[in-house]
C-alpha cells in the first residue's frame, strides 16, 4: 500500500513506460505524416474522439469504483483479523486456568502455543493469499517482499511445520490444530463449557476472515471489464493525435502524450486495485498487518523481543 501523498515519477514509468513510448511515438509519425509529408486526410474530427474520451472516463470510473470495493472490503477483513486475534489472546488468558497449582506451568505452555499459532495462521493466510493463480500469472515488479510458508517457523513445533508444509489448505490446517488444543483443555477440566463454546467461536471467525478473503482472491472482477478497458484505451489513444495535429502542429506531441498518461493512469490503477492480495505495491499491505498482529500478541504475552513494523519501501508498505 502506497503511503506517500506524491508518487516517485520512477514508480510510474516504470510500469508505463512501454504503452507511453508507443502513444509517443506515434504522436510524433501523427505529426511528421500530417505537417511534413502532407497527409492532410488522415486528420480525425475532433469531436469524434472527444465523444469517445467522455464514453471512455465514464466505462474507467465505473470499473475502478468496483475494483477499489474489492480492495477496501479485503482491508476491511484484515482489519477483523486484527481485532480477533487480540481478542483471541484475551481469551486464551483469561479463560483458560489451572485447577490446581501443578498445572500452572502446563498451562502456560498452552497459552503461549495458542497465540503462537494464531501468529502463525496469520503469516500463512497472507503467504497463501499470495500464491498467485493461473490467470494472474505475476509480472515484473519495481518492489518485491519474501513469500514463503518459512516465516512461521518460530511459532508452530517442527512436527506441525512438516505436516503444515503437506496440506492443501496450510491456513486452515493451523485453525484444526487449534481446535484440537482446546478439545484436550476441555476434557482435562482446563475450560468450562461456555469458554469452550466462546473460543470456538471465536475461532470460527477466523474461517469466516480466511474464507471472505479467498472469495476475492479466487473470484475475479469480471474478466470483461479489464479486457476491454485495455482494448479501449488503446483505440483511444491511437485515435489521439490524429484529431489533435491539423489543430495544434508539433504541440500535439506532447498534449497527447499527457491525455495518454491520464487514461493510462486510470486503467492501471483499476487493474492494480481489482486483485488486492498480489504481493504488489499499492495491495491490501498484507506483511505490515501480519507484523502487527505478531507483535500485538507477543506484547500481550509479556515479551520484549518485537518485530520491526517499520518495513516502508519507496514509499509503501506491503
């Protein structure tokens, strides 16, 4: 996620510097066909591609609102997750308790594994959301953060990390083991019957938070919508500078150049939001929130040892 108000113009080039340097250069064979060469017939009435401008900004305006509710309902589910699992941690110390005094160190050790892997569930579910699918085939990017299951290693036993590694579904693998856990505390007298109740429905929310999560990630805006975005920006801007060039001269060049990079930018940006879990900047920032709740919890837990959140890189966190 990006966090600084004004946008490194290296950002921008970077990955619209090929669809830029094509509307350049063919502003400049607009003009050159046109100006020195003479081709007066291939000038387009200006109010033919004024028509398709406005149809234009009207189709883009449309598509990113609904890509920009994909990416903020996807922040929204995050944010719970932070919340639950503070109140998860809450929970697990305060209504798990010892019935006798031998039991305090066992206890404990329940607790701290507990919130260990609710840390753990949190740096897998955003490991696995960021898997990316067939049909989002990754791309060069200006920032690239580790993706790897290996991040959790601190928090589960090495026995649950090689079982974790072999599932299918690793996040939800963790929520099971947690419920295991909590089964054996009830049947040795360590929870009543409503905390057993209570925390197994707060773990629930937690595959509640996995599964609205994988609804986004595995449903894409209609592929539609992207396609001919894409195509019509094109046709637009190839139109451009032939309306402009009998008008302006060589000042097409350049006009057309930043009408380019205005619908250029609107597409871009529509296409980037659509897909918020893609490990890319400007995406739900994923490893910040992860980071948070790691230190949330283990701050609950009375350690000192906290991660660095302050992870920012040109500008953003992800």
């Amino acid at each position: 996620m990006l966090l600084t108000r004004n946008i490194k113009i290296n950002i921008l080039l970077f990955y619209l510097w090929k669809p830029l340097s094509y509307f350049f250069l063919l502003s400049i064979f607009a003009y050159v066909l046109h100006v020195e060469l003479g081709y007066h017939e291939l000038s387009i009435p200006f109010n033919a591609v004024a028509t398709l401008s406005t149809a234009l900004a009207i189709y883009l305006g449309f598509k990113n609102n609904h890509a920009y509710d994909r990416w903020w309902e996807g922040r929204q589910i995050w944010g719970l997750l932070v919340n639950y699992s503070r109140a998860w941690a809450r929970e697990v110390q305060t209504f798990i308790l010892a019935p006798d005094v031998k039991d305090t160190i066992e206890i404990w050790q329940l607790q701290k594994r507990l919130i260990y892997r609710q840390i753990a569930f949190a740096h897998a579910l955003r490991v696995y959301l960021r898997t990316h699918n067939d049909y989002n085939a990754p791309r060069d990017e200006m920032i690239v953060r580790n993706n790897k299951y290996a991040d959790i290693k601190d928090f589960i036993s090495h026995e649950e990390y090689e079982k974790f590694l072999n599932k299918e579904n690793p996040p939800n693998y963790l929520l099971k083991i947690q419920g295991d856990d909590l089964k054996r505390a009830y049947l040795k007298g360590y929870i009543s019957d409503f905390r057993f109740v209570h925390l197994s429905e707060t773990l629930t929310e937690f595959n509640n938070h996995q599964g609205k999560s994988e609804r986004i990630k595995n449903t894409p805006l209609p592929r539609a919508y992207s396609f001919f975005s894409r195509i019509f920006v094109l046709i637009h801007g190839t139109l451009l500078p032939f309306a402009f060039v009998s008008e302006l001269g060589w000042w097409n060049i350049p006009l057309s150049l930043v009408i380019n990079f205005v619908f250029l930018s609107l597409d871009f940006i529509g296409e980037r939001t659509e897909d918020p879990f893609e490990n890319r900047v400007g995406d739900v920032p994923l490893t910040a929130i992860s980071l948070t709740i790691e230190s949330n919890l283990k701050e609950m837990l009375g350690e000192s040892e906290l991660p660095n959140k302050d992870q920012k890189l040109e500008g953003a966190v992800l």
